[in-house]
C-alpha cells in the first residue's frame, strides 16, 4: 500500500507494515481486527490514518471471502475518501480493487469489469506520478477472473498471459490458475492440466482450493471423473479450512463436487 511517512505517522508506519504482513501470512481476522482496533480517534486533514486502516480491514475482508457484507463498507469507503493528493488517490484506487474482487465473488461481473477499466484508466492517468505497475498487475489479474466469469475466455486467456510475465511468487500461481480455467472454458482442458502442473510457488492463503478446484474442472471435462472427484474435494477441505464458510469458491467446489457425483449441493 503506498504511503508517504512523515514525523506525524511514522508510528503508523510501522503499525500498517506489520499489519499488511498479517494480511500477506493469510491471518485475516487477526489484520482485520488489529487495523480497526487501531483507528485513530481523530482524523488527520490531508491523509487520515483511519482510511489506511479501512482499506487495510476491508481488504482482508474480501481475501476472507466476507464479500458482501465487505462491499458495503467498499462502497462508503471510496465515497469518503476523495482524492485530494496522490497518496489518497493511491488508497482509494486500492479499495477499488478489493471492491472488483467483491463484485466478482457475487457474480456481479458487467459491474466488476467495468470497476476494474475505470482503474486502470486511472492507473495510466498518474503512472508519470506514482509506481503503479504492482496495482495494474493485480487489477488486470482480477479482469481475467472477471471475464472468464463472463464466459469471455478468450479474452481472459489474453489477458493473463499478457500479464504472466509481469508476474512473481506466489500471485504467479495464482495466475496461472487463471489462465487454466480459461482455457477449461473453451475446452482446452489438457492445456489447462499442463498450467495448474507446472512448479509454481505455494499459492496464498486467499488462494485456497484455488488451483485444485481449476484441475477438478480439467479432469471433469476429460471425462477423468474419478481424479475429478478426489481433486475437488481436496479443493473443498482446504476452502473449509482456510477461508470463511461465506467464501465464493467454497460454494463453487460444492457446486462442481455435486455435478461430479450427481448429488445435489447443500443448501441447492
């Protein structure tokens, strides 16, 4: 998150990089409550620390899987936080993409598209002013998700390779995963096999069941369904375990495990 220290907030400073590294490790709740926990009791003019620990909280929010209760606050949040200089520019574009990731959680993808080109409109506005290539990266990682969501995977297909090469560590994975799934949508499935196959680094914890679940649809649409099946309850136990109940992929591994077994999902 890009932030400028001054005498004033150097404390903040230290405060928010421990907490952004709560978030990175995956321990959501604990990030999220310690960020609010610490909101100041009185706002600073220019850059107020509270909106720092909003962006902070809501976006661990999202990474939980809390997406629609996350998408209010969103929506207030980025209403509040005008962009009177570039730091608040920069937060607010950053709480515009964790709202992208919420829309798209919620199947509202025309809105999340339409999020997600509005900040990188904004993005090529101030990259001579700020260093946005790490946003741009995760913004368009978030449009490729958004367009296989609209069964335009030719078009998300484009985008993640495009962005592959910009891409390292663990979001490299998660990426990959990406490009898998659009590939599964114009049914390329072994292509989409030889993806989730490669040695990639261990996906973040906001990733769970993430790579698993892009496989299980592979090997489901090779007719492979017995892998398919043992492949997408892997991908359920670790949503289970390491994402909130409410988490988008968590009702999409149930969903993929029932069409596998012909069960019905719970609560279908």
């Amino acid at each position: 998150m890009t932030s400028i220290r001054t005498a004033r907030d150097s404390q903040w400073g230290k405060t928010f990089a421990r907490l952004r590294t709560m978030a990175r490790e995956g321990r959501y709740e604990e990030a999220e409550a310690r960020a609010l926990a610490a909101l100041p009791r009185r706002p600073w003019r220019r850059r107020p620390p509270h909106w720092e620990a909003r962006v902070l909280a809501t976006g661990t929010a999202v990474m939980h899987g809390r997406t629609a209760e996350a998408l209010d606050e969103l929506d207030t949040l980025i209403a509040e936080l005008e962009p009177v200089g570039l730091n608040s520019q920069m937060l607010r574009l950053i709480a515009r993409g964790n709202r992208v990731v919420a829309l798209s959680g919620l199947r509202r993808y025309a809105e999340a598209e339409t999020e997600a080109n509005g900040i990188l409109r904004e993005l090529n506005r101030i990259a001579h002013r700020a260093p946005v290539a790490a946003l741009e990266v995760n913004t368009l990682g978030h449009l490729a998700v958004v367009l296989c969501g609209l069964a335009r995977h030719e078009e998300a297909e484009a985008v993640a390779r495009g962005n592959l090469p910009r891409t390292d560590g663990p979001a490299a994975g998660v990426l990959h995963a990406t490009l898998a799934r659009s590939l599964n949508g114009q049914g390329r499935h072994e292509e989409a096999l030889t993806e989730v196959r490669r040695s990639l680094p261990p996906p973040p914890r906001y990733a769970a069941g993430y790579l698993d679940l892009v496989t299980a649809e592979a090997l489901d649409g090779l007719g492979r369904r017995a892998e398919a099946e043992d492949t997408v309850r892997r991908s359920l136990a670790d949503c289970e375990r390491r994402l909130h109940p409410a988490h988008p992929r968590t009702g999409e591994a149930r969903a993929l495990l029932a069409r596998i077994t012909g069960e019905e999902a719970a609560g279908e």
